[in-house]
C-alpha cells in the first residue's frame, strides 16, 4: 500500500496506546492493517481507526516499526506484505524489511449488533466525560469504582464518578433509559482521540461500541450495580460562591510549597476564605475573598490534593461552595452547568 506519512502516523500515535505491554497473545503487540482500518487491542478494549489507502489489505505492522514511521520524512511511504510475514517498509531512500505475525491471529471484534442503540453529539459525551474522569480511580478492589457511570433515566443523561473521597456528577438532557459501567482506560481513550460529529452507541449486557466517522472503540463493560449517588447530593445550610480561578491558583501555591500529603485547611467567616497548609517546613496562609458571605464561621479540612483536581475539573468563572459542618463533605457545583462534586473533608 501506498499512502502518506503524516496520516499514517497520526491514526498510529492515537491508537498505539491500546497495545498491551505484556501479553500472553504477542499478535497484540502490534497494529492490525485490514479493509481500511487501523486496528489495536488488549482484549479488553479494541479500537479502530479508519485510514484510506488501505483497503484489501491485511498484514500487522510490528510495535518496534512504530518509532520509524513516526521520524520518516514528510511524504509518501509504501508498505509491502510478502510470504513469510515479512512487511518491508520504504520511504524516499529509506528501506527498512520486518518479521512480523500472521494477521489471521489477531482477534475479532466481538459484534454488538444485538442490543440496545442511542445517539449522542461527541462534544457533548466528551465533555461531560472529561468532567467526570477524574473522579474515577484507575484501580480499587470494589471494581464497580474503576467505572463511569452512564446512566440514562428520567429524561436526562448521568455521568458519575466515585473513588470514595470524591464523587463527580453532570447530566444532559436525553430520553431513554439504560446503564453502561465503562472502565477508565476506555474513558481515557476516548478522550484523547478527538472524537467529533454524532457518536452512535450501541450496547448488550457485556459490551458497548462507540462509532463515529473515524474511529470505532469497542470495550466490555463492567458487570454490578453502581452506587446511589444522586441521594448524596443533599441541601446544606451553609452555602457561598468563590471565583474558582482565585481558589485554583491559592490551591496551587499552598500545595507546591510542601513536598508532604498535608490536608489544607479551609477557615471560612464572613466574606473571606483563610486557607493553609503546614507541615515540619512550611506553615502557609492565604486570605481569598467569597462573593457571599457565609452564614456561619467554619473551619474544615480536605485532601488538597483532591480540592485541586476537583477545580481542575471545572471549566467555569465561578464555584458556589456548600457545607453542612467540619465533619461533613463539602458540595462544589458550577455556574453555568448541571456540574457538580462531593469532596470529603479530613481530619486536621
């Protein structure tokens, strides 16, 4: 096949982080070249990328050829198959030969043509994706925890994320009613390969499949019930609003100035926020003010960690912040959107 570098390389960079590091299959430890498309798996997820030029074909471009397409020169390239398995790739004055596998090993993809189908806009599924994932740990021994939560119910969509101390939440509207547990690497991949236009899902009781124009990412799904979270999102008495700018970059500072895992302390009167953070080397203040007063004094701890990553999930000017008291979790929620989390304090 003939084809141009630059778009082979760039469907190659999105899709290689799906091949395994160890795995007792090594055909999948490369990329599969069949009927147009650029297929990589790990068994638990499977993706593939659509690339013209290369239809009738059907050979495995070995993981060590990645590294070389990707710093050929700008231009046409050739790859060939020949018996044996053998791949030779050819660039300018550049010719470089491979032993790779038999392509009849790589895996199918499992069909998801039975099953329930719904339609989305990429923008917003990834949106309210990117939102939500950071909430979502990469391990837990409760697997339900290492899921997003896709909930369709009550005419809107739900994302949901929980790892225990924080638990993230946006909704859209949508009718119909389902629920997908997707795994995070699936979330992650989704996330960084630019979907765009309208994403068609369809799903059983094992698997989902997201298509678009380009891609296609087919995952298995987590089995279990997810949690209640909706019923964790309750009034509290004491309520205000902060520019989340002003309280990142006070975060940011307090957290740079020490090494150790110290909860921050949030002191809260009036129309002022007094936050610091201490350890055996540093002892650090700063006073940022509250666009409403708050009713009553207060003195809370958290992770700053997770207060950090938990503004960094924001896209909005300003945060309305809501307590029920020192031992009860703190409820951050967006201006401008159905956005909101649930951070648990700490003691201090």
């Amino acid at each position: 096949m003939k084809i141009q570098k630059t778009d082979l390389a760039q469907k190659l960079n999105k899709i290689k982080g799906v091949v395994p590091k160890k795995t007792t299959m090594p055909v999948l430890q490369g990329i599969l070249v069949r009927d147009g498309y650029l297929i990589a798996s790990n068994m638990e997820m499977t993706v593939k990328a659509k690339i013209e030029g290369t239809e009738g074909e059907s050979f495995i471009i070995p993981e060590r050829a990645f590294d070389l397409i990707n710093n050929l020169p700008d231009g046409e390239m050739e790859i060939s198959a020949a018996a044996g398995n053998i791949i030779t790739i050819k660039a300018d004055k550049i010719k470089n030969k491979y032993q790779t596998l038999d392509p009849a090993q790589f895996p199918t993809t499992a069909s998801q043509d039975e099953g329930s189908e719904l339609r989305i806009k990429a923008e917003m599924l990834l949106e309210s994706m990117k939102r939500v994932s950071y909430a979502v740990p990469a391990q837990n021994t409760n697997t339900v925890m290492t899921a997003m939560c896709l909930q369709a119910a009550g005419g809107q969509l739900n994302f949901a994320g929980l790892d225990g101390h924080v638990l993230a939440w946006d909704k859209i509207d949508y009718d119909g009613e389902f629920e997908l547990l997707i795994p995070k690497n699936t979330v992650d991949k989704m996330k960084s390969l630019g979907l765009s236009g309208e994403v068609q899902i369809r799903h059983n009781k094992t698997g989902a499949v997201f298509i678009t124009e380009d891609f296609e990412i087919y995952t298995r799904l987590i089995e279990g019930e997810y949690f209640k979270y909706q019923t964790l999102f309750k009034e509290l008495p004491l309520h205000t609003v902060v520019s989340r700018i002003a309280l990142l970059d006070a975060m940011t500072r307090a957290k740079m100035c020490t090494e150790e895992r110290c909860p921050v302390r949030f002191e809260l009167e009036g129309g002022s926020l007094s936050l610091s953070i201490k350890d055996k080397t540093t002892d650090y203040h700063e006073t940022i003010e509250l666009q409403e007063n708050i009713a009553e004094t207060l003195t809370i701890g958290f992770d700053a960690r997770l207060v950090l990553e938990t503004l960094k999930a924001f896209d909005c000017e300003n945060v309305g912040l809501s307590f029920g008291g020192p031992k009860m979790p703190m409820i951050v929620e967006a201006e401008d959107s159905d956005f909101k989390t649930i951070v648990l304090p700490v003691a201090i």
